[in-house]
C-alpha cells in the first residue's frame, strides 16, 4: 500500500481513469456491434446513418489517449469499406 501522499492521490485519479476509459471503451464496442449489424443485415440506410457515429466515438477516444490513433483510423477505414460496399 502507498504511504505517501502523492502516491495516495496517484492511485485514486489513476482509479477514477481507468473507470471513465473502460466506460467510453465499452460505448464504443456497443456502437461499433450495432453498425456491424446493419451491415450484416445489409442495412444501406442504416448503417449510414449510424457510420457518423461510430467514427467520432472512435475518434474522441484517440485523441483523449484510451486507443492508439492508428487503430482508430484503422477501424473507421474498414467500417467506412463495408458501409460502402453495401451501396455497390
């Protein structure tokens, strides 16, 4: 256990971010399941409309650290790829 002070205080706000970073982790998997699920659906429409979503979900969690950029760029290219290639 942590004597010092700053130690104490690290612990907690480490605590209080991990919590806050497995909440917006688990908000982007539900938007993500629920964009690939139009799609499997075959959902044009839909997943359109719900594309939006996912991509700034996946965005806002790079630029605040919680995924790498890359894999958040990687993940809206291949959602982008499959929501478009269901308008073909």
């Amino acid at each position: 256990m942590a004597h010092h002070k700053d130690a104490i205080k690290r612990i907690r706000t480490s605590g209080e971010a991990r919590k806050r970073n497995r909440a917006n982790r688990t908000q982007m998997r539900g938007e993500i399941k629920e964009l690939r699920q139009l799609i499997a659906d075959g959902n044009a429409e839909g997943a359109q409309a719900a594309l939006p979503d996912a991509v700034s979900i996946l965005q806002k969690l790079a630029r605040k650290g919680v995924i790498h950029k890359r894999n958040a760029a990687r993940r809206v290219s291949r959602l982008a790829k499959s929501v478009n290639a269901l308008k073909k």
